[in-house]
C-alpha cells in the first residue's frame, strides 16, 4: 500500500517535471479593463488573442464606464476584499500609488529578457516602475489635446476649421445658424475635464499649462491666464445640445460620426471609433490639434500592472501576458484599432494613417520642445486625489452652478492642495 502510494506520488512527480520545465500549464489571466466602447473592444481582442495563442485562458473582468473611473473603484473593492484580478489597467501615479500597497508583481525578468529600458522612452519607462522595478507594461500613447471634425458639416454651415478659440466662436456659431450642434460632448466629469485640459493648453501653451496643471503652482492656477481659460471653457458649453447629461462619449463621437455635430474634443481613442465605423481621415472625418495646441501634445499612456501571485503558472502567464503586450507586433496592432501610437521606440509608422503619423510627428517634436506634457484629466499628471478635487471643481463650473471663472480659479488652486 506504502510503495503503490510512493510509485504514485513518483510517476506524479515525473510528469509534474516534465511539465514544470517544457511548458507550465495554461494559467487563467484575469485582466481587468475599461475598454468596451467599438474601438476600444476591438483593440482589447488582440490583446486576448495574442494570450491565447501563448497558451494562456484570458478572462475578461471590463468595467464600463469611460476614462475608468468606475473601473478604478470596483478594483479597490477587490484588492481590500483580497481578491486582486492578475493584471489591470492602471496608469500614471497611480502605478507609484498601488506599489505603496505592496501587492505589485515585479516583472523585470521578462523587462530584462526583452529588453524594456532600451526599447521605452525613458520618461515611460519610469512610469512604469516602481522603485526602479518594472511593475507595469506600456501598451500605447495616446494623443488628448485633439478635435475631430465632420468636413460635410462645416460645408454646409460654411465654416472653416478653427486654429484658435477665437477661430472655434466664429465657426461655432455658424454650425449652429445651420442648425446642427456645433460641439458633441458627453456631461460627465472626465470628459469635461478632457475639454478643460486642451483649453488651458490653448490658452496659455504648454508652459503655462505644466506650471499650473502639472507643477501645480498656487500663483499660475489663480492667474488672469487661467481666469480666461475658464471664461473660454465656459462659453464652450453653448455649443454643446440639451441632451449631453451623462452621455458617453463613444456616443458623442458617432454625433459626429453621423453629421449631427461639427467636432468633438477628445483623446484619439476617439478615432478608434472612426476606424471602427470604416471612416477615412481626411475624406470623411478631419483630425486636428484642439485650438491653439498645434503646439502642444498632451499624453496618456495606458499601461497593465501586475498583481502579485502565489501559482507559479500565473506568474508565468503574466510575463508572457507582460512580453505580448510590448511585442511589436501586438504593438502596431493594437494601436491601429486604439487611435494612439506604438509606445516602443523604432516601430514602423507606415500603416498607420495621418492622424496617427501627425501624433508620432509631434509627439517627437513636442519631447524636444517642451511642448509634451502629461494629461492632468487622465491620470497622468497627477495623484489621483488631487486630480480628482480639480475635476469637481471644472465640472461645477461647467455645469453653471453660478460661479465666476475668477472664483473657479480660486477654488482650482485650493483643490490643487489635495493630498
Ligand atoms: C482613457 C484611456 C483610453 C480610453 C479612454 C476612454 O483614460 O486612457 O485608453 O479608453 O479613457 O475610455
């Protein structure tokens, strides 16, 4: 009975080896994510696929709800509840805020394997770190300060495309007269602030916008420059229709997808819904700086941290997951379907098409000029907490609860105090 019991355990032990050491186990990869718009859900396929085919089982945990606020909340129910997914979608400082948990898994063996630090810009590539140990993997950059536009509604109200805010009144106005709605926009707090952060960057140029939005500097964000940011934004609110409230903004896209709104402002997932609908850049939709930003480039690089786990099969499912998602070829895929550029340096940009050449353009030109700053509305630029006291206080303002862009400014600061 003993022996029968030990040549049993034996045999077990064998082909547990011969497994352990060939290929360990398919591991069930449980990615959270807030990619669920057409664009986005087609990206995050390949994402998928690419798993599979290493042999993984991908198990899909989407939390709608763009700009991932929601998602962000339903993750922090599962850490404090002890129940982490394997990797999720988390980006900027807060990457440094969750390594404060110690619950991060330390992926720098696949980073060394694939050689990480000479293939990222090296501002990404200390985002991705925590401590000087690589934590997350990059997937893309994505462009915030853009406008898109419909070419069949501006001919018809005669209008031009707008270089410059004032430029944007005048079309504004026009795309109304010709009764359609100038401005598509979804009344939620993220993307209002999205709108927020590409009129200081017009208004005030790049410069203005690190030391107020980035360096938080108490006399810049009570400064005239931001009390005509504000009026700015607060007039923009006109040419936006009475039906915005909690609109999605994959929503407010297809407004101008279908010709029922002249632009929409919005990072260039946005673009991803273009794509989606089979539309052709510069024939059917105009990709261009947000007024006054040619300039500028405000990033957003969406990234995955990993989770810390005790199987040594997941372990390994995460640096496969870890070295897909920086392979070049999931690189040129997965952007081409997102809207947003390869973040791995020497990627070929030749099937990519002129908004996204025009970003990979600029956002080398920017690196050099100063002119490339983080998106404060999209967790770039700031702690969470901090980001998040700023927002309420745009989207109040913009909401029109009767405070003057001089009080908005005031507050803006005092909400900058937030730790
Ligand atoms: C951003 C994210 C993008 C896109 C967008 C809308 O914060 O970086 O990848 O998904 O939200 O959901």
């Amino acid at each position: 009975m003993k022996e029968t019991k030990m040549r049993v355990a034996g045999i077990a032990l064998a082909v547990g080896l011969v497994f352990g050491m060939n290929a360990a186990r398919a591991a069930e990869i449980e990615v959270l994510h807030w990619w669920t718009s057409g664009g986005e859900a087609k990206s995050v396929a390949e994402l998928k696929k690419m798993l599979e085919a290493k042999g993984h089982k991908w198990k899909d945990f989407a939390v709608a709800g763009g700009g991932g606020e929601n998602a962000m909340t339903v993750l922090k129910s599962r850490v404090v509840s002890g129940n982490p997914p394997v990797a999720a979608q988390i980006k900027g400082p807060s990457i440094q805020e969750w390594g404060e948990t110690g619950k991060l898994a330390n992926i720098d063996a696949t980073a060394k394997a694939e050689k990480w630090d000479s293939l990222l810009p090296a501002g990404v590539a200390n985002i991705m770190k925590y401590k000087g140990h690589y934590v997350a993997a990059p997937v893309n950059v994505h462009r915030v300060n853009w406008m898109w536009a419909n070419p069949e509604v501006f001919k018809k109200a005669g209008a031009e495309v707008p270089k410059t805010w004032d430029e944007f009144f005048v079309a504004a106005d026009k795309i109304q007269k010709a009764g359609l709605i100038a401005v598509a926009h979804g009344g939620q707090p993220w993307q209002d602030f999205t709108v927020f952060e590409s009129v200081v960057l017009g208004v005030g140029g790049p410069a203005f916008y690190k030391k107020a939005l980035v360096d938080l500097d108490q006399a810049s964000l009570k400064s005239d420059t931001m009390v005509k940011s504000f009026e700015v934004f607060g007039k923009v609110r006109k040419y936006i229709d009475k039906d915005s409230a909690n609109r999605d903004w994959n929503l407010a896209t297809a407004m101008v997808i279908n010709g029922k709104a002249g632009m929409q402002f919005m990072g260039d997932w946005a673009k991803g819904e273009f794509t989606a609908a089979g539309k052709v850049p510069g024939k059917d939709f105009i990709c261009a700086a947000a007024p006054g930003t040619d300039k500028g480039y405000t990033f957003n690089v969406d990234s995955f941290v990993m989770f810390q786990q005790t199987n040594a099969d997941t372990t390994k499912g995460q640096g496969d997951l870890a070295a897909a998602i920086m392979s070049n070829e999931f690189q040129e895929v997965f952007n081409l379907n997102k809207g947003s550029i390869p973040v791995r340096l020497g990627m070929k940009m030749d099937k990519f098409d002129d908004c996204a050449k025009m970003s990979s353009k600029d956002f080398v030109a920017t690196s050099k000029s100063g002119g490339l700053v983080p998106s404060i509305a999209h967790g770039m630029a700031v702690p969470s907490a901090t980001a998040g006291a700023m927002q309420d206080v745009v989207t109040q303002f913009f909401n029109g609860t009767g405070v003057t862009p001089k009080q908005a400014a005031d507050k803006l600061a005092s909400a900058a105090k937030t730790k």
